[in-house]
C-alpha cells in the first residue's frame, strides 16, 4: 500500500535520529523550494519538511529558487545563524517542533505533518512571529502575535493512556465497533490500532460495549507495548 504520508510513529522516529544529528549545530539557511517544501541547511545537515506530508534529513542537492519567498525572508531574518538547542515531537501528534537560540532569544519553529498544516515561528511567550499562512480557525487563531495554541490532540499520550480512558470512551458510543470506540483516544493510525488490537487477542469489529475488563488490560498492554517497541535502537530502515 502507497503511503502518501507520515504517521505519528514515521514523526517519532525521524524525531529520535534528528535530536541528536542536530543539537548544537547552526542553521545556515532556510528555503521555501516550492509551496509546501521546505529546506532547512542546518550545517552540514540538509533537513526536507513539507507541509502535510515528511520531514527528513537528505542528501540530495536541491536546486535554490532564485528569489525567496516573503515568509522564507522572515524565516531567514529570525532563525539564520541561529543554534538547534533540540527538535521535538508535540505529544504523539504529526508535529515537529524546532528549538533554536538566536540572536532574539529561544525560538521555537512548528512544522504540522498533516492535511491542512501550518509552519509557524514563535517566541518565548509562545506568541506566534509569523506563519506559512495565517487563519481564524474552529477550534484555534493563528495569528501574528497572538498566543500560539496545538491543534486538537488525536488522543492521549500512549504512556499517559490509563484503563479509565478506555473505560470512558466505550460509554461515549457502546454500540461502535472496537477499532471506532477507542480512535479518538488512542492515537494511532488505522494500521498501528488493528496490530495492537490483534496482539490482544480482540476482534477490531466487535461491539466495544462486550468489552471486559480484562480485555480493556490486555488492549492498554498492547498499545503501549507497540509504542514502546519503536525506539531508536530497534528501528530498521528498509525499502
């Protein structure tokens, strides 16, 4: 199956290899290649985020536009010559967070790996600099220097999952589907949330209001046992 875009475990272990590729280096250029593809020279380091879909460090030579764009001058303006201090994913959502020291002190660059999602530099009030575009939304105002606030999460944290989550999502709708109960509080895709719902030994199309104890243990176990199984050390790359 083609996959278009990273998940929430691809963002976890791009995360884990760039945290120490890129801590202490300093950035020496950003550009904007075209739309939402970025390109942020962090010496001798090239790191790709496009917008909705990756981020990565690459070894390909990209062809530099010949004039850059509005927001990749203010980019520029704040963060060239500027020192990684860490890179960081938002809880276990599609968010990359870039630490940098400049000269106006510790900024922090947010790139959202998801359909709709924004570039956006803020400050140490985490008031928002600037965005790849800016937008009064439902749930959330991004704009410039206004308070800067995530989007909704997609669920809890696998290591702050506890039985009561599980618990309270089957009273919001007894009748879905297993696999349908528990998506908007364990934040996997699809394909992760069938693989720990298999190790459980739990059918994803059962009624969730058949569910028992035991069996809401057994999910909690195989959930937080397949986030703990992707680390750094056991990760390995293959096409």
């Amino acid at each position: 199956m083609k996959k278009n875009a990273m998940t929430s475990f691809d963002v976890k272990a791009v995360v884990d290899e760039l945290s120490g590729e890129l801590q202490g280096r300093r950035i020496r250029n950003l550009y904007q290649l075209e739309g939402k593809l970025f390109l942020i020279r962090v010496s001798p380091i090239d790191l790709i985020l496009e917008l909705e879909r990756r981020v990565h460090s690459t070894r390909f030579k990209f062809e530099a536009p010949l004039k850059p764009s509005n927001f990749c001058m203010e980019l520029r303006k704040h963060l060239r010559n500027g020192i990684v201090e860490d890179v960081l994913q938002h809880e276990f959502e599609r968010i990359i967070v870039l630490k940098v020291k400049s000269k106006t002190g510790l900024l922090s660059l947010i790139a959202e790996i998801f359909r709709r999602g924004n570039m956006i530099l803020i400050n140490e009030e985490d008031k928002i600099i600037t965005a790849y575009y800016f937008a009064e939304l439902k749930d959330r105002k991004v704009l410039r220097g206004l308070p800067f606030t995530y989007p909704p999460s997609t669920g809890i944290h696998p290591r702050l999952l506890e039985l009561d989550h599980l618990k309270a999502a089957l009273k919001r709708d007894p009748s879905a589907p297993v696999e349908k109960a528990f998506s908007g509080v364990i934040p996997y895709p699809r394909t992760y949330l069938d693989e720990a719902l298999l190790e459980a030994g739990v059918d994803k199309g059962r009624a969730a209001s058949q569910l028992g104890d035991e069996e809401l243990e057994s999910i909690l176990s195989a959930v937080k046992g397949l986030f703990e199984k992707h680390t750094l050390d056991s990760y390995n790359p293959c096409i």
